[in-house]
C-alpha cells in the first residue's frame, strides 16, 4: 500500500494541479465558478473543459462554489451545539477508494484504447500507463474482491468486486477493439457508447450461419487477389491482402443500411482494395475485369483510364429491399473524391426531400497516410454540419494497413497519435480495430451505422491491418522495410485464422479450404459465387440523363422571356415583407432594381443576374448557388439574402426574394460557405455530376482563389468526361479583371482554363453585360448541354452604366458569342480590328472615341471556348480592307487568351493580314502590386493596341 500510494503522491506533487500550486489553483477555481470572465483566458478553456467531466455519481450536474459550502458550515461550527463529526480514518479511505473506482473506470472509457490488442503484426510493446494500472490509484491485490457501486457503467451489475470490473473494463475498452469517444460534448452520445460497449463488453455474438459469411466474404477477398496475382503477374491493381477484413465490413455495412432503410450508398475510395469493391461489394462480373487486364474490353472513350480509378453502380438485395449502391469514379489525388461523394449524395436528399439524410448514406474509404496528411479531409469534414452541406453523417473507413507507401515509421508518419486524431475536430467517434478479429470488424461496423443513424454525425471505423504486397504489385518493400515485411511474411493472412478459429469451434474442418476451393473455380469461369446484384430493378429515383447526351454546343436555345413575365418577376424579387426593414444601402438597390423592371432605366449586372434565376426557378429549373460571401456578393452587387435591421434574434429576420418567385416554383438555394474552395467546389462538382435539373453554380470570392482547387479542375471538371464518361453541367463564377487590386485579386487565371479546353470539354466565356449574363445562365440549363461553364465574371462592370442592357436586350435575343463593333464605322474604310475579351473592351472604346478613330473596328469575344469560329470568321468579313489584326488584353502576354486565341484567329484571316498583340508583357506574376504602374501599365496596352505593330506578328 505505501509503494503504490507514494506513486500516486509523487505524481500529485509534481503536477501543476497539485503540491505547491494547490491552493493557487483552488483559488482560481473558486473565482472561476463565481465568475468565469475573471480568470485568465487559457484557465477558463481548462476549467470549462472539466465542467463536461461528469461528477463521480456519474451525473453531469455543473460544479458550483466550493467555498460559500465550507464558510457556512465554519460558521456552524463557531455557533457552538452543532459541531459535525469527523469521519473515521476507515471512512475516510473508504470514501476514497468509491472515488478512486469512478477515476479508474474513467481512465478506460478515456484512454483504454492505448492497450488494445489492434496490431496484428504485434510489433509493438503495450505502453506503460499508470493511468490504467489499479496501483495508481493506491488499489492492491487485498482490495480485489471488495465490492464497489458500478451502477453508472452497462455491464449489468450495479455492484462489481474490483476484479471482476477491471476486467470487464479491459475487457470492453483493451481487446481487439479501441474506442475513442469521451472527447463528444453531448452527454447523450457518450452514454449511448457506453451502452453500447459496456453491455456486451465490445464482444460480438455471431451465429454460426453468420460466422460461415464473414468467412466466406474473407475468401472471396483473399480469393480475388491471388487469382489476379498468379493470371496477371506484375499487373497494378493494388491489391487488398492483408486488409480483407475491409470486404467484411463494406458486406456488413451495406445489408444493415438496407435493414434501416438506406436506399442508396455513394462510396469513396482510393486505388487500394478499388478491383475488390467492385467485384465482390459492387457485383461487377469478374469476367469483366479480367477483359479490362486482357485488353479486350470496350474502349469507347476519347481518353479513358485505368482500371483502378473506375467508377460502377448496382442494385443489390438486402433484408430490408433493394439498396443502390455508387462507386464514384477518383483519380490518384487520394482523398480528393471525398467532397465530390458528398455532394452526390447532397443531390441525392434533396431530390428525395430527405432533410436528415437517413435515406441515402456516404461511405468514404480512407488510407491511414492520406487520412491524416491531406488537407481536403479537414476541409470535408468542417462541411459535415453545415447548411448547406451536411448529409446526415458520414460512415469512414479507415483500411490502415501502417504504411504509407514507403513511410511507416511513426517519427515520419503523422504528428498524431493515431491517423484518425483529425476527426476528433468534429468529434467524432472512432473504432479502431484489430483487422485479424473480422468478428469486431463487424460489431464495428454495426455500431457505426446505428450511431450514424441515430445522431446523422460522422464515425469512423479504423480497419488496423497490414499491407501483403507492396504499395504497387511492381513494388519491392523490403527495400525500405526489411523488419515489417519479414513479420508479414510469417503471417499466415486473415482467413487463414479465421477458419482455423471456426474449425476448432467445431464448424468444419475443412471449411475454409472447401470456400476457397469454391471461389476459385467460379473465378475460372468469370463468375461469382453469390451473386446479389438485381438486374431488373430502376429506382423512381434514378436520373435519366439519355437527353444531355450526343448534344452539340452550337444547338440553340430560347432564352428571351416575355415582357409581362419579366415585369412579373421584377417585382416580386423586389418586393419585402410588411414589416421587413432592410438596410438603407440595400432599400435603394430593390428601388432601382423596380425601376429597372418597369422598363424605366437599364438593366444592371445584379438585376440580370437576378432575373435569369428568377425566370429558371419559375420555369422549374431550381438554382443552387454557393461560395464565400455569395449571398451578398463579394462585391455587394447581388443582395440575395436580405437581413431584418430590426431583428432581435441572430437566426431570424432573413428573407430570400427568390424563394418566393411563384407559388410552385422549383427551389432557390444560396449558401454562403465556409472559407474553402477544394472541399466546396468538389461538393458542388457532385452534386453537378448527380443532378442535370439544377444551375449549380460555384462561386470563387476571387477569382484569383480557384487555384487552391486546382486538383479538381485538372481532375474533375476539365478531364472527368472524356476519362469516364461523366457528364457535368457545374458553373463556375470566377471574378477576373484588372483594376489595380494586386496579384492575387486580379486574376482567375483564365490561360489555365484554356489550356485545359479540348475536346469540347467545356465553356470558357467572359461576358460584359448584363444581358449577356442572363442569357448565358439561362442557356445553361435550357439547352440540354451538359458541360462545365467557366464564367469570368467582373467586378467593376457590375456598376459600369456602358455594361448595363437595356430592357429589350432581355426580352428578344440570346447569348451572343461574339458582340459585333457597337460604332456606326463603314465597313469597307476599317484597316484595323482590335479582338478582345473582357473588360478591355471598354477602355479600349474610351479610347477609339478620344481618338475618333473611324478605321479601327473592335470585336468583343464573349466565348473563349469552344471558339466560335463562324461568328468571328462573319464578323472580320465585314471589314474586307482590314490589314491588321491585333488582339489585346489585361493580362500579360503568358497568360490570359494569347496564346491560344492567336491560332483561331490565324484560322480565320484572310491572305496577307497580319496578327499582333497588344497587352502587358511576359511576367511570372499575375498582376503588379502597385497602383501607378497599373496605371501605366494599362494605358501603355490601350495605346499599343491602336500603334503600330511591334514584337511578334503573325501573318497569313
């Protein structure tokens, strides 16, 4: 007793809580419970904190002031008669002892997963943990069979010798199961874990009908690589051995979603175990995959990709009815299919109209490196309780097989403990699991769905395994990982274990060869050996996407709308409620906007913008808009969202105009994001790639910030048809254009966008009016296109009166690729035409006009990509004497359209003109930073534009 209990005083003189620091510390604490403003800031995190410690009763009543206690019962005291009994020595230790058992059952529901058995290469020594140890609380072996209270814990009892609850303690919290829950807020959760945990004691009871599954699914995991590995030798496919226990949880996953009603499940993955999901998960006939390794499958697409990065879907039977089950195509970006999957599934709800997401469930599945080493998890996972992006809870499993790639030591890994330790951000739980134990694998996985269905938060199932073959089947590991490759090479592999385990429970003895007898020969034959997948069965929440195939970009579309449905709309969108104050600022935008509606003065950017969605949504098209700052705009002009000045509670008086265009219109949502552009533009690209009805619209604060998403253009958006035949209709709005703001508040960086343009693969436009952008928006949707739009939108247009449009534009007419010469010029006396796109255009006709030049036509390129080669090939005819040809723009002469516009225009020139550029010269930034050389800067490009050609020319 005095050894261990000196343990226990050594450490509480030497903790800031204790020895010399206690009486400051129980000061501090006193004045916090009277007053939290009054202490220190880092002292009030930490005694916060402990008020959702829960008190040693197990109740979570809040601490209250210790002092006002004591001083009443000093006075007592003084008072003389009433004088309270000290305790007896035995008392007093026995009072200790019931709260030294509270500790120590705390200490495992917090930190017991530090001694689970989790690895199956047991390469590492347990840790030592005083915590955990009964001896740190001053426990002894002659304190084993007294008795204490355990009425707070589930393990049945409400009173337990010590013994026996320490080992149901390691028992629930230090077997092949380690759960991280404790760091959860809401009380509620945490009990429920305990619940869940303590009453069965983290065991799973399987039936033997069960336990012949999980071994059946184990075969045909393991069955699937080794039948690749001898027919395809050396063949990438990245190989799932050693993690097989991952199939037994995705078959476990998906029959008891179906048992609680999911109907669909969108799935997420990397490359690592892809082949095995879609043959044994997904049903994909194997003798399908096999084509793909022999080279004889169907190469139908202009790029296409490797078989690992596929995408496929089925309907697949369940006890509780057909569920849907979607792999989303992903490229090698690990991690980056993580939001588009949330997205899809986002599309999903709401076409179901399912508020809570209990309908449709995401699994993303995760590599234990890039689980913790990239960035768009976090950023996934700070949507996950958002408006505008939630999806009722997210199902991750994490198949850490401890390496990554090359990387396995735990000093080059990660900087936390476990690779799971960034979901602890949105507390979530985590099982981790013991991948040789497919048993707890499935008890896991049980627990994870419930909770996913009972709270619609994230969980995460941490799949603790090991990597057979190396990072790819060309690989040789031992080069880098000589001691663990050795431990995997005694390993006899999971279903090895496993059936042995259930020959000796007397299930069979020849169990396990008979299965993988079986799996093999159906492999011969290209087949399965269970095969669930429906083959007549169609969801009446399928998409039909036969009408936005084998479209062309040159059909047109009748964007115009009718004057009385015009002024219709005007005025709805600018009227408020009674009783609604708006701001002074904005009062004056719905005033001119009524104006504008009336026919009285031009249209502004905002009021086009605004009308086109509003005529979209009363036509049935609905509007999902979203970005940072994009219910106000970035630059005020939109006032989408209008705010009660008078409000008096933060989450009311919020009106939104286009929500309230016609009595059965279809949905306008606007959502100001969180401050991400990967995470949020990949959410939109799925919810794009899931839903053709809907204008989904991603709008960048800049357009200069898009390139922290840069991944999903390059993967997605600009490749994602012509590798996988996905077809997307996603907008994005990216403000571009040269006012003086700076590097990194000019540019969206439109040379990488055409750079990116071929195949017809997208839209490339830069509109500059109003009219334009309204026909733009609404041909989006109308023309049964389906292909990303990239719109360079202004910023000093939106209050440019040259910009604005006049009723009439709005009411006939269409977008216009090109925008003829605006001067009343004869067309035969033109030597010059000045191509161009973008606000350039109106310095440039400020110029002509200061010059009154009369020779010099200029044509506005409003469309980029694909270039309208007949329009602008009509447009130069008109100009037959022209000589010259030049092309300016904002951006220097690297970037911009330069480069790629210069060989459209060469296409189109007649002999003997010639082709010259006029705009800032090479530079390695977008932009300069200060505000007199832009100044210079521009007015030297105007005034090129109009001189004699230098540099390079092109001629014909």
């Amino acid at each position: 007793m005095s050894d261990t209990r000196s343990v226990y005083d050594t450490y509480k003189g030497n903790t800031y809580l204790f020895g010399g620091n206690a009486p400051y510390v129980e000061e501090m604490y006193e004045n916090y419970l009277a007053n939290p403003g009054s202490v220190p800031d880092s002292w009030r995190s930490y005694f916060d904190a402990l008020q959702h410690v829960p008190a040693v009763d197990g109740s979570e009543a809040r601490d209250v002031p210790h002092m006002p206690v004591v001083n009443a019962f000093a006075q007592l005291a003084k008072q003389g008669p009433m004088r309270a009994a000290e305790p007896s020595g035995a008392d007093s230790e026995a009072g200790r002892k019931r709260t030294a058992v509270q500790q120590l059952i705390a200490a495992y529901r917090n930190i017991g997963a530090r001694w689970a058995n989790l690895d199956p290469l047991k390469r590492s020594e347990r840790p030592a943990i005083p915590e955990l140890e009964p001896s740190f609380y001053g426990f002894t072996d002659a304190d084993m069979e007294t008795v204490f209270n355990t009425s707070n814990t589930f393990f049945g009892k409400d009173v337990m010798s010590l013994r026996d609850l320490l080992n149901a303690l390691r028992e629930t919290y230090c077997g092949t199961v380690g759960a991280e829950y404790m760091y959860i807020t809401d009380q509620t959760e945490k009990r429920w874990w305990q619940q869940k945990l303590e009453s069965v004691r983290a065991n799973p009871q399987l039936t033997a009908e069960q336990k012949k599954h999980v071994l059946e699914r184990l075969t045909a995991a393991e069955g699937l690589e080794r039948f690749l590995h001898t027919k395809y030798v050396g063949q990438k496919r990245f190989s799932l051995e050693g993690g097989e226990s991952f199939i037994v949880s995705m078959d476990e996953l998906i029959n008891r979603a179906g048992e609680a009603g999911v109907q669909e499940i969108v799935i997420g993955m990397a490359h690592r175990g892809r082949l095995n999901v879609l043959v044994n998960t997904l049903g994909k006939m194997p003798s399908m995959l096999f084509a793909e390794f022999d080279h004889t499958a169907p190469e139908d697409l202009p790029s296409g990709d490797v078989k690992y990065h596929q995408g496929f879907s089925s309907d697949v039977s369940t006890a509780g009815g057909p569920v849907h089950l979607s792999l989303a195509f992903n490229p090698s970006h690990l991690e980056i299919v993580n939001p588009v999957v949330e997205g899809s599934v986002r599309a999903r709800l709401d076409r179901r109209g399912d508020d809570e997401g209990d309908s449709v469930l995401p699994v993303l599945v995760h590599g234990d490196a890039a689980f913790a080493g990239q960035g768009v998890v976090m950023e996934t996972l700070a949507m996950s309780a958002t408006r505008g992006y939630h999806t009722g809870g997210t199902v991750h499993i994490v198949i850490n097989n401890q390496i990554g790639f090359t990387t396995s030591d735990p000093r080059d890994t990660r900087s936390t403990l476990y690779c799971t330790d960034v979901v602890k951000m949105v507390e979530a739980p985590v099982l981790h699991v013991n991948g040789d134990d497919p048993e707890a694998v499935v008890l896991c996985t049980q627990l994870a769905l419930q909770y996913r269905q009972e709270f619609n938060k994230d969980v995460v199932i941490d799949i603790v395994c090991f990597r057979k073959l190396g990072h790819n089947e060309q690989d040789t590991p031992m080069l880098t990982q000589p001691l663990m490759y050795k431990r995997i090479g005694q390993h006899p592999g999971t279903r090895k274990l496993y059936a042995d385990k259930l020959g000796a429970q007397g299930l069979g003895a020849t169990l396990g060869d008979d299965m993988v007898a079986a799996y093999r020969a159906a492999m011969d034959a290209g087949r399965h050996t269970v095969d669930p997948v429906l083959t007549n069965f169609k969801s009446k929440y399928a998409v039909d996407w036969s009408p936005y195939l084998n479209t062309k970009w040159t059909d047109s579309a009748e964007t115009a709308i009718p004057l009385t449905e015009w002024k219709r709309l005007a005025e709805r969108i600018t009227t408020v409620p009674e009783g609604f104050t708006v701001h002074a600022l904005v009062k004056k935008v719905l005033e001119d906007r009524a104006a504008m509606g009336r026919g009285e003065v031009n249209v502004d950017w905002g009021m086009g913008e605004h009308m086109a969605f509003a005529s979209l949504v009363a036509s049935g098209f609905p509007v999902r808009l979203s970005g940072e700052d994009c219910g106000r705009g970035t630059f005020t002009h939109r006032h989408a969202v209008l705010h009660d000045q008078k409000r008096e509670k933060w989450d009311e008086g919020i009106y939104v105009p286009l929500q309230h265009v016609s009595d059965k219109q279809a949905p306008f949502t606007v959502i100001d994001s969180l401050l991400s552009e990967e995470a949020v533009l990949g959410f939109e690209y799925g919810y794009a790639s899931n839903d053709p009805n809907t204008l989904v619209i991603w709008e960048a604060q800049f357009g200069d910030f898009v390139n922290g998403a840069q991944v999903l253009i390059d993967q997605f958006i600009a490749s994602g048809e012509v590798k996988w035949g996905r077809v997307n209709g996603l907008t994005l709005m990216l403000p571009h254009g040269y006012e003086g703001q700076g590097p990194e508040h000019s540019s969206a960086r439109l040379e990488r966008f055409m750079q990116l343009s071929a195949d017809l693969n997208m839209q490339v436009v830069q509109p500059t009016t109003a009219s334009q952008i309204f026909h733009l928006l609404r041909r989006q949707m109308i023309r049964p296109l389906r292909k990303p739009l990239i719109i360079m939108t202004p910023k000093s247009l939106l209050r440019n009166k040259d910009a604005t449009s006049p009723l009439t534009d709005f009411t006939k007419g269409s977008f216009q690729t090109v925008i003829a010469d605006q001067g009343d010029l004869k067309g035969e006396r033109v030597k010059r035409v000045i191509a161009c796109s973008g606000k350039v255009y109106y310095d440039l006709a400020k110029k002509r006009q200061e010059k009154g030049s009369e020779d010099v036509a200029i044509l506005r390129v409003e469309q980029l990509y694909p270039f309208p080669h007949k329009t602008f090939g009509a447009e130069l005819k008109k100009y037959p004497n022209a000589t010259e040809i030049v092309w300016c723009q904002d951006e220097p002469q690297n970037q911009g359209a330069w480069f790629f516009v210069q060989h459209y225009i060469h296409e189109n020139m007649s002999a003997g003109q010639k082709l010259g550029y006029a705009g800032r010269q090479a530079a390695a930034s977008p932009a300069v930073g200060y505000a007199h050389l832009h100044q210079e800067q521009q007015k030297a490009l105007v005034d090129a534009a109009f001189s004699r050609l230098k540099g390079f020319v092109l001629h014909k």
